[in-house]
C-alpha cells in the first residue's frame, strides 16, 4: 500500500517551467507525485515532462483528460514519455478497449468536481442522474472499468460508493481536496472534502493544488495534508 506522503498528488497548474521548477524543488520530498495539466503543458510542451523527469528525477501524473475518438486515445497513450505513472482519459469517450500501457496507470474521470444538479440538468443529462452525481459516477465507473481503465477520478464524496461497487483494487483519485484549515479564495469547486473524509471513504490519491501553491509555507502545508491522511488511513472503510 502506498504511504501517507505518497498519495498524495501536487497539482502542478502553474504557468510556466520556472514556476514549475520552484515548486518541485520545494515539494519533491513532501509529496508522492506531482500533476502536468493543460495549463503548463500547453505552455512549456511535451519538453517539460522531460525536464522534470530527468533533472529532478520525481514521477508524475499527466492530467490531460483525453476525450477523442478512441483510436486516437490509444495513440496518444502509446506516445507517453518515461516518468507517467498516472493519466487520465474521459469516460464518455465510450466503452471501446483502453489501455495505457507499461506502468502507467489509466483513470477514467467520471465527473468535475465544479459540476452540479443544475449543471448536469443544463447539460441535458436525465434527471436520475442531475439530481444524483453519485449515481452517475458509479454509472461511468462501470463503463471504465468495462473500458480496461485502472481506476476513475471522482469526488471524495463518491469515493465510498465506487470502491464498494468496484472492488479495492480499482483506483479512486479524488481531486476538489480542501483541508478545513485552508480557504480558496473565489473556489470554483462545488463537491469538495477535506484529506481526512477521503480517505476515510476509500481515496487512494489525493489531487491538492490550491491549498499548498497558495499557503504561505508549501511545503508546511504538505506536510499537514499528509499528517492528516496518515491519522485517517486507520479509518478506511
């Protein structure tokens, strides 16, 4: 089982290589992995996986939320540089094979964490399902798991209902991780927990940006975050 300090996952959403490179430099010995988005990766390129990868030797998990044809996701995936262990692809790009291959590991995400009722009614979703995030998690975690996906990306709230469903063994990552003790300003996410009630429900991952980028001491506030996963880690259900 992974250590407390390694599920923990740093959301890398910073502009550019030297805002990446000061925060792996600050994190690299309090955190498991560190998460490449659109944001930097749009930015700095396929490069920068490399540098990360090869001058500060860390892990990372690329976040870039495939959501094409099948065909073409499976070629993107063949293409993963060395140092992915986590990647993500969207669950309603259907139900054909997925498989990312070597020792990345294949999260199928389910639903964004900023997502709610209205949203989903907005989108034209059925109202079983709008007025049930939940209930349309487990619906597109069966379809990952039926798509050779590892795991899923969901809310720490659903978190419980998709291990039990899926077995332990099936990955659950949850971002819109907020600690009690941290305020995001503006926060745009809506299903949110805090470190301890994920992990509590099953959570094998933590994703946490906001709450460390923006502390005053990053790396104190690492430190806290996973304190707090390895006094609820006892409790898991």
């Amino acid at each position: 089982m992974p250590s407390p300090k390694d599920r923990l996952i740093f959301a890398l959403d910073v502009p550019d290589r030297a805002a990446a490179e000061k925060y792996v430099r600050l994190l690299k010995d309090e955190v498991g992995l560190f998460k490449v988005g659109l944001e930097l990766f749009v930015a700095e390129g396929p490069a920068i996986l490399q540098h990360l990868a090869d001058t500060y030797g860390i892990n990372y998990f690329l976040d870039l939320k495939f959501h094409d044809i099948p065909a073409t996701v499976q070629r993107a995936l063949a293409r993963m540089l060395p140092g992915a262990k986590l990647t993500t692809v969207h669950v309603d790009s259907g139900r054909e094979p997925l498989h990312a291959g070597g020792s990345v590991k294949l999260l199928g995400v389910t639903l964004l964490t900023h997502l709610g009722p209205e949203d989903l009614a907005a989108l034209g979703l059925a109202p079983e399902y709008a007025q049930n995030p939940a209930k349309l998690v487990l619906l597109r975690a069966r379809l990952a798991q039926a798509a050779g996906c590892d795991g899923v990306v969901c809310a720490g709230a659903e978190a419980q209902a998709v291990k039990q469903a899926f077995g332990p063994d099936f990955l659950v990552v949850c971002p819109g991780i907020r600690p009690a003790w941290a305020a995001v300003p503006g926060d745009d996410q809506l299903r949110v927990t805090t470190p301890s009630q994920a992990i509590k429900s099953g959570a094998d991952y933590l994703v946490v940006g906001r709450p460390i980028r923006e502390a005053a001491d990053p790396a104190a506030a690492a430190r806290r975050i996973v304190q707090e996963i390895a006094g609820a880690l006892p409790d898991i259900k």
